[in-house]
C-alpha cells in the first residue's frame, strides 16, 4: 500500500519509537491502508537495541522465541546464530525486518516527539516534534518502550570528573579501548552483571560499586545448533500459537509442583538441573516460588550456595550473596561468567552500603573517606522504566489534562492500552499490560494487533474516538495490584515496584496476572464490543454494550 498523507501535514496515526514495537505498527498501518509518520529519537531502528550496546549486551530470552511471528516466511529465513542473542546480531535483526518490508522510508530519524494534545474542537492530536514541526493526526500511538529512559543518580560533582562517563543504556555508537583504564561500575542489574565479566577482561583495573546484590543464574549460552533450530522452525506456528496462551508468552519448561511437597533431596536436584540448564527457567522449578516465601526460600538459598562455591574469598562471597529479597521479585539476571569474575586479580568489589559514595572527585569517587582514581565511570543504573519515556512527551488530554498529573499517584490504564480523558492515544506494553513480565516481542505483536483491529473496527463503524470508561479503567488498576499482592514481588525495592527512582509513587506497574490469561481478557472485551470502551461519533458518544 503506497504512503499517502491524508492531507498536508494530517495524518491517521502518529507512531512515537522505531524499536520492535513502531516497526511493527507501521507494517500493520500500511497493511491496511491508514497512514503514518513514524518518529524516532535514535538515528536508526531497533530501540533498546540501538542504544544498549554495551559490552556483553544480550538478550535473556532464547533467540528462537524473542523474534517476530507475525511472518511465517521472515521466522523461516532468519538464522540467530546463538540460542541467547547478542546485541549486535538482535539490531541486525531489527534492520532486517526494516529493509524487508521497506519501512525506513516512512520514519523520521534524529526526531524527538515533544509535545502531545488533544484538540477538542477538531476532535484530533496535535504532535509537536523537537524540529518545530506541527502534525494533525487522528491517532496517537506510543511505542517508546518500558525500558527507555535511563538514569544517572544524582551524585555530587559529576560533572567535575575529568574522565569518560557512559551509562550502559545510551552507550556510544564506537569501539571503547578500555585495555590501559582503571574502571568503575555502578550498579549490579541485568546489564552490571552482563558487562561486568566482558569489561574486566578489557580494563587494566575494574571496581564495582554494589548497592544491592543480585540473583544471577548462568545462560549457558552456546551456539545455535542445527538441529535446535530444525526443532522450531519445523513447527513454529504451532509453537507460536502456544506461546501466545502461557504465563510468560514463551515456551518453558514449568513444573507445577510447589517446592514444599518435594523433599530436600529432591528440590536439590530439581535446582540443580535447572542451573545446569541455565537461564530464567530456574524460576518455573516449582510452582510456588513467587507466591510462598519458604517455598522462595529454598530456591534463594540454593543460588546463594552456589555464590559461596564459586567466589574464592567468602567475605566477597557474602557481599555478593542477595538476602534483602526473595529470588525473582526483582528482575531475574542471567550471566555468563558473572560470579567468576570476582576471583580475578584485577577486579574489586566496594559495598556501598558499607562506603557509602560521597562524591565524584575530579579523578574519581570518594566513598566513606577512600578515594578511588578512575579513567572511566559506567553507570549501569537503570532506567526510570514503564512511565520515563511516555513522561517525556507532555501529553495533554481533554479539558487540557496532563498525563503526567493524572498519573501522579501511579499509572492509571484500561487494559495498559489506554487511559481514560486521552481518546485516541495508545500505548504499546503501557503499564498495566504484561509488557515487562513476558517476552516483550510477543506482548508487543498483540497490542498492535489489538490497536490495529480497533482501528479497523473504528472505520468500519465511522467512528471517530475511542477511549476507556472510568470505572473499566478503575477496576482494571485495581485488578493489576490485587493479583501483584498475591505474590511476593511488592516486597522488593525493584523497578517493577518504581523504588528504584526517588521520589516515584510504589506500586506494581506491569500486570502478573499472566500473558495467556491477559490475552484472553482481550479477546473477550473484543468480542463483546469493546467492553469498557466507549466510542463517539463525531461528537455523540457511544458506550460498549
Ligand atoms: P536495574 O536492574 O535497575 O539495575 C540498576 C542497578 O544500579 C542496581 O544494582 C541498582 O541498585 C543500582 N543503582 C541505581 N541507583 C543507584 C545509586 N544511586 N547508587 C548506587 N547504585 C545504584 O537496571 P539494568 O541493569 O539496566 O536493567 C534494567 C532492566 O533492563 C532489567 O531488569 C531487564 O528487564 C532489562 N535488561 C535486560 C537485559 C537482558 O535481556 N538480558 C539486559 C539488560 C537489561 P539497587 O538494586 O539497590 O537499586
């Protein structure tokens, strides 16, 4: 379908971000003939992909899983050359898809999308770019991610440091010659832990600054094996379709057994195995290890053992041994080497909760009265996740509504797709979806499928606005948190919970209740006409049966 503007500067749907989730909107658009202007702040596709470069970035979702499925012929030609892919080959990816289906030519790179509101009279949004540009659009569809928005703590004289400072989520687009430098790292996430081993194998001197110890579970990464890859794709289909259903939209082995009904021995084995096999697998050991904390116990207990088996020194081995939290409830983090690498000569570990960082000196940091000389500062902090990057668009709803103030007390959405007095807007995983808590692909092919079809379903109607009502978005918030409060994940000071911003209000953002059982709540608010919706024609408003 050929790209035609409706009219000058009017367009049926404005797309914020050319990461998995634009790309795949503008196919979608395009597919069904409503045009776009995509608008992306990186200078190419693939979102997190394009700025995650640091060393060691990859992703803890198998390869054959973490692609799209849209395409039965793009799943069939593509070769991931890992079973966990590495950065560069998930961006190649990305780019691939970009020139298969020729979407470069409708996004807009190097653009950042300021401002947002909704134009009562016209009945429309009026986009606001950075470059001074103004766009009529009918839809308004953010697609920037969860993960997007990353944060460098508020430490005193930063910006003092004569040395490099780099934050591994906006990380430089060149080769870094670390090999003369004395590093730090702060921060022991997924992407600390990622980097950690890759850059002590690079730097001269690596110190890691910790402020809370971290679960890790090896990747056991390896190459892709032919036979692995026959394996899927002789029935990925049918693979997909079952993804689609399952708790986390990804095929895993889950044993529906709470770890309190088997014996010691038994539960031993059962870890065991797991670690052997790798990845975030572990956690589907028993089926009650993020609902019941002696059950949870036993499964902490087990990575901290193996923490004390690995690390050489048992007074680093207790540093880095997690104990303030249940395994899980913070983002799981899956290594290669990680553990390992403190028994190397060249790397130091510093608790900051021991030292705590005073400042950033000109030549380094001062912790509880120690200085530190660096060439080169990582911050490996995180992200302010799921609201960061729709916060950074000022988005206006009727009567002049921000978004931001009405999500002062938390995010507040219909199904993580739409919130109430902001018609026409759509959010791609938005808060209150699985988003985070599944494989992010899959999670992102159903919200485009859903805006989409409403779409669809919009002109075939002649309809002109779509949004929440304000009790189906009330008791939908309602819902994400009890079904969070049955498991153990509020107990820890994650990024899920918002804890890890100051000042961020605590709740659950991302919705546990399941990918499968999420998916189906849709189909049902689809097929009984939008349930919890409600339309206007023109000015008239219709309500979902
Ligand atoms: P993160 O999980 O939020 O970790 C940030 C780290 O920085 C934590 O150790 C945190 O300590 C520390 N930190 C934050 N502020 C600090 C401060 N003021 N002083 C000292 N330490 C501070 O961020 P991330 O590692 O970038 O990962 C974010 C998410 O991105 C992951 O959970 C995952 O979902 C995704 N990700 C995925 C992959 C993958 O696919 N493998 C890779 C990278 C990232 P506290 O724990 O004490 O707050």
């Amino acid at each position: 379908m050929p790209f035609t503007k409706k009219k000058t500067g009017e367009v049926d749907a404005v797309v914020v971000g050319a990461g998995f989730s634009g790309l795949y909107l503008l196919y979608k658009l395009r597919q069904h003939g409503f045009t776009s202007r995509v608008f992306e702040r990186g200078g190419d596709v693939g979102g997190t992909w394009y700025w995650n470069r640091y060393p060691g970035a990859r992703c803890d979702v198998e390869s054959m899983q973490y692609s799209y499925s849209f395409d039965e012929e793009l799943q069939q030609e593509w070769h991931w050359p890992e079973k966990f892919s590495a950065q560069p080959d998930i961006l190649a990816y990305a780019n691939h898809v970009a020139d298969r289906y020729d979407l470069r030519k409708d996004i807009e790179f190097n653009v950042e999308v300021k401002k947002a509101s909704f134009n009562e009279k016209s009945r429309s949004w009026q986009i606001e770019t950075d470059k001074g540009e103004k766009i009529a659009t009918q839809y308004f569809i953010m697609a920037t991610g969860c993960i997007s928005t990353a944060q460098i703590p508020n430490i005193p004289g930063l910006e003092g440091f004569k040395g490099e400072v780099y934050h591994t989520g906006n990380w430089p687009h060149k080769e870094i010659d670390f090999s003369s430098k004395r590093i730090a790292v702060v921060g022991v996430g997924s992407s600390g832990i990622q980097s950690i081993p890759v850059l002590a194998e690079q730097a001269r001197h690596l110190t890691v600054f910790q402020r809370t110890p971290n679960y890790s579970i090896p990747s056991q990464n390896e190459p892709m094996t032919a036979d692995y890859e026959k394996l899927w794709k002789s029935d990925y289909a049918s693979r997909r379709e079952e993804m689609r259903y399952t708790p986390h939209g990804s095929l895993k082995d889950l044993n529906d057994k709470s770890a309190l009904s088997a014996n010691e021995e038994e539960r031993q084995l059962t870890y065991q195995k797991r670690w052997e096999i790798g990845g975030a697998g572990y956690l589907g050991a028993f089926n009650d290890l993020l609902t019941n904390i002696e059950s949870n116990d036993t499964a902490s207990e087990f990575v901290r053992e193996k923490i004390r088996e690995i690390v050489k020194d048992p007074v680093i081995a207790e540093k880095l041994s997690p104990k303030t939290y249940p395994i899980g409830t913070k983002r799981i983090c899956i290594d290669s080497g990680y553990f390992e690498t403190f028994n190397r000569e060249n790397v130091e570990l510093v608790d900051i909760n021991e030292m705590p960082i005073e400042k950033i000196t000109s030549t380094g940091l001062l912790a509880a009265g120690t200085t530190y000389c660096f060439d080169a500062i990582i911050f490996a902090t995180g992200f302010d996740a799921m609201t960061g990057s729709i916060f950074n668009v000022e988005i206006n709803g009727r009567d002049k509504k921000r978004l931001k103030e009405k999500w002062s007390g938390g995010p507040r959405t219909y199904l993580g797709l739409m919130t109430e007095a902001f018609p026409n807007l759509f959010m791609i995983t938005g808060p209150g979806s699985p988003s985070v808590k599944s494989n992010m692909i899959m999670s992102i092919e159903q919200h485009v499928d859903f805006v989409l079809d409403s779409l669809i379903y919009m002109r075939n109607h002649e309809l002109k606005l779509i949004e929440p009502q304000i009790k189906s978005e009330n008791r939908w918030v309602e819902h994400v948190q009890s079904v969070a409060n049955q498991t153990l994940f509020p107990r820890a000071n994650s990024w899920y919970m918002g804890a890890n911003m100051p000042g961020k209000p605590r709740l659950f953002m991302p919705y546990i209740g399941g990918v499968g059982q999420y998916r189906r709540i849709c189909e049902e608010v689809v097929a009984k006409g939008y349930d919890g919706f409600k339309f206007e024609v023109n000015n008239t408003q219709v309500a979902a049966e």
